[in-house]
C-alpha cells in the first residue's frame, strides 16, 4: 500500500488484472506528461523523466493519476466534484473502488485523446489542449499540490 500522509492508494494491492491496468494507465500517462514537460519546465520534466526511465521506473505514486484528473478538469471532460470523487474512490480501503476509479481514468484518458489529441502521438492537438499546456505548472501541479487543503 502506497501512502501520502493519511492517505492510502491501493493500486498496488489490485489484482493481476488490476494492477495490468494501472501499470499501462501509469505509463501513457508517464510518457505523455514528460513529452508535454519536456520543453517547458525541465524541473517537471526531470520529474517525469525518473518515472519514465530513471530510478523510480514502474513505480506508481499517486500523483501521477492526481495531475491526470487535474488535466482532465482542465480540458472540461471532467468537473472538480468528478475528480474529487475519482481521488477518493482511488483512496478507498475497498479495492473495487480502487479499480473503478482507475478504470474510469483510463475512459476519460481516451475520451480526452479523442477530444484533444495526445500530446507527441500527433500535432493534432486541439487549442485548448496547447494552452492547458502553456500553463501546466499553474493548472495541473498547483491542484494537485492544493488538495486536501
């Protein structure tokens, strides 16, 4: 189990089908986050390149859903109630919680793609989705870093 303070995430206590979907969740998620990071904040990049290929590679930590939702909520496929109750079911004790939210992540991802473009797959990405990202310390770490708060 995975602990932020009180916090705890059960992703890693899923089960095989589980867990196979929260690593391939955790790493589209990794790569995109560092491809958008990459030219625009290299203190988030470097963040991004330890999950990718440095020492934390295949590890998950909850953050790395946490900024995904807030990117979500950003590009209006999702509202704040939405992600704050994703972020719970994520915390959750019981672990089919646990999977439905990530499996409701994965969904919103794909729905996100379909709607914006991912970022480095293409340079179809929609206009909202490149000003999101101009100002992605501001929108999906300053959320992140404000929860609970």
């Amino acid at each position: 189990m995975i602990k932020i303070g009180s916090a705890k995430y059960n992703v890693t206590n899923l089960d095989q089908v589980g867990r196979k979907v929260a690593k391939a969740l955790t790493k589209d998620v990794v790569n995109e986050h560092y491809l958008i990071t990459k030219d625009k904040d290299s203190n988030l990049n470097y963040l991004w390149w330890m999950y990718k290929d440095g020492n934390k590679k295949d590890q998950f930590n909850p953050f790395i859903f946490n900024f995904e939702l807030n990117l979500l909520e950003a590009l209006d496929i999702i509202n704040k109630d939405q992600s704050d109750h994703i972020s719970q079911m994520l915390n959750s004790e019981d672990l089919d919680n646990t999977y439905i939210a990530v499996c409701s992540i994965s969904y919103l991802r794909k729905e996100r793609i379909e709607k914006h473009g991912e970022y480095g797959k293409s340079d179809n990405v929609s206009d909202e989705f490149k000003e999101v990202i101009d100002r992605y310390p501001s929108i999906v770490v300053k959320s992140y870093l404000s929860f609970g708060k």
